[in-house]
C-alpha cells in the first residue's frame, strides 16, 4: 500500500490523519463544514458581514464515529485542517463559534 500523498480526497477517509478509517455511511461518525481559504484578516471581516467574501471555501471533512468521539476538527491558516482533541467544558468553549 502507497499511501505517500498527505491529503487525498478528505471525504474518502477519517480526516484524522492518524486514522485510516474509511468513508462509507453517512449516519457513521461526524461530518464538518469547514470554511478554508480565509486569509486572517478575512476572520474578522467575515463577522463584520463583509460582502467581499469571494474568498471562501467551504469544504467537507469527516470523522469517522471513533475519532469524533475524542476530537474535533478545526481549520487553521498556517497548518490547515487538523484535529482538536476534545478534552474539557474549557476547550469546548473555546471553540466555540
Ligand atoms: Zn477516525
């Protein structure tokens, strides 16, 4: 098995990347939405409801029922997608949104 490419499809397979836990049911896991593509300042003229937004992206990632179970996905302008684990009321809200 060669599995050299880091992201491939995110909807195929658990987006935790430590996870190889293949994409089959819908009802299996936990699906996110998630905007890429915003710069950084783009974050807070989103909330401004600026208009001039044609810079976003949305994209699906999903995690398989295992790993939603202990993590989350966020989405970060340096390092991209990766896992949030969940860990206390403290982080939940923290992200918050
Ligand atoms: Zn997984």
């Amino acid at each position: 098995m060669v599995r050299a490419r880091s992201y491939p499809e995110m909807l195929s397979k658990c987006a935790n990347p430590e996870c190889s836990a293949v994409f089959l049911y819908l009802n299996q896991g936990k699906l996110f939405r998630l905007e890429t593509g915003l710069m950084a300042s783009m974050e807070k003229a989103s909330r401004d409801f600026n208009e001039n937004n044609s810079e976003r992206k949305l994209e699906y990632f999903w995690l398989c029922e295992e790993c939603s179970q202990s993590m989350t996905l966020a989405y970060d302008r340096a390092a991209g997608i990766s896992t949030r684990r969940i860990l206390t009321e403290a982080a939940v809200a923290a992200g918050a949104s």
